[in-house]
C-alpha cells in the first residue's frame, strides 16, 4: 500500500487471493501486532544517531582501508544477523528465502562476513530449508524473496542519508518480499534527511509496526 500510495499514483494493488495465499511470518506477528492486522512490514529502529562509519568495514588491505567511500554500521548489522537466526531457527513454512538489502557495498561485506563467521547459524542452515541471499538494492531489482531484510545504514547528526534519497532505491528495498519485511534503521537520521522515509516511520508508528 505504501509504495503504491508513494510511487503509483494509487494504481499498484496486490490481488486479494495472492494476499491470502501469503500470510505475514510469525517471527513479525511475535515482534510487535500493529493496530493493521494483515500488515507485513515491521520497522526495527536502531537508534544512536552516530553509528554510521565510512570505509571498508573489512579492510583487505592498506589502500582499501583509506580507498573506499561506502558506509556501514556495526550495530545494524548486528541486528540483521539477529533477525536472520530467528528467522531460521522459527522453521516458518512461509520463510524459504530471506534477502539483505543494503544500498551500501560496505554492509553488504559486514553482514556476508558476520552470517559466515556464526557457528550457530551455519548448524541451524543445515537442517533448514532456507536460503538466505545478501545484495546491494541495485543488485535486487526483478528479484524477490519470502522475507526480505533491508539495512538502510546512514545514522548521523548530519540527517545526511546520501543514496536513500533516491526513491528508486526505496521503492526496490520495500517491493521484493513475497511474505514480510523489516527495515533496520536510525529512522530520526532517515525521516531527517527525506519524505519519503519520514512518511514510512510516521505510517509504522501509526500502526503500531515500529519496534525499537
């Protein structure tokens, strides 16, 4: 309804049988139930106001350590992980596919780097039917997934939040779940720095799907 409403002029309408076919998880039912029952969006926001960084968050050497502009944030992602252990380990029928989105190369690296290194998590995938996917948002378009997870990063007192100005970018990250997504984000830099994204946090607030 959001992008329909923020993007299409209204015209985008998911079919009702499609709708019943694909509850919301119950990992999002558990988080927090929004006054909009069928909803299937959860807002995680981590707040801090300064838990952006810039650079390689895996320096493989000197010149990547100084040469990259991308950011990260250690504590977002640190919540995408979280979120993706429970995911898997709730043994969801709904969830089959999960998807990270990030529009930062750099957090990309993190979170690949942190799902690889926990032990537990690659025990739990061996006796779960799920396969987790994680890409920049220009690397997801005509792409989808069961649940997706999309780590919007820019967290400072600057409201500066760079790439997510664009609503094509926004527009992929909230369009390619097929059952449920969560948005991780500092949503007083987000609805700061833009509309859009201030029309997002004041929707999930609204409705009760804010959670943090």
């Amino acid at each position: 309804a959001f992008p329909s409403a923020m993007f299409y002029d209204g015209l985008l309408v998911s079919p009702a049988p499609l709708r019943l076919e694909r509850p919301i998880p119950r990992l999002l039912g558990n988080l927090t139930t929004c006054t909009e029952t069928s909803s299937s969006v959860r807002l995680v926001h981590v707040g801090g106001g300064s838990n952006e960084r810039q650079g390689s968050s895996i320096p493989v050497g000197p010149s990547d350590s100084q040469g990259s502009t991308s950011f990260w944030n250690e504590e977002a992602a640190a919540q995408v992980v979280s979120l993706v252990k429970e995911l898997v380990f709730s043994n969801d029928p709904l969830v089959r596919s999960i998807g990270v989105i990030s529009p930062y190369s750099a957090q990309v690296q993190l979170i690949k780097s942190k799902l690889a290194s926990d032990v537990s998590l690659r025990d739990g995938l061996r006796n779960a039917q799920v396969s987790i996917e994680v890409k920049s948002v220009d690397g997801y378009q005509g792409r989808e997934r069961d649940v997706i997870i999309f780590s919007a990063v820019r967290s400072n007192k600057r409201n500066s939040i760079g790439f997510l100005q664009d609503t094509r970018r926004m527009n992929v990250a909230l369009t390619r779940a097929r059952s449920g997504v969560l948005v991780i984000g500092d949503f007083d830099t987000l609805s700061a720095g833009n509309f859009y994204w201030d029309a997002l946090r004041t929707w999930a607030i609204d409705s009760g799907c804010m959670i943090g």
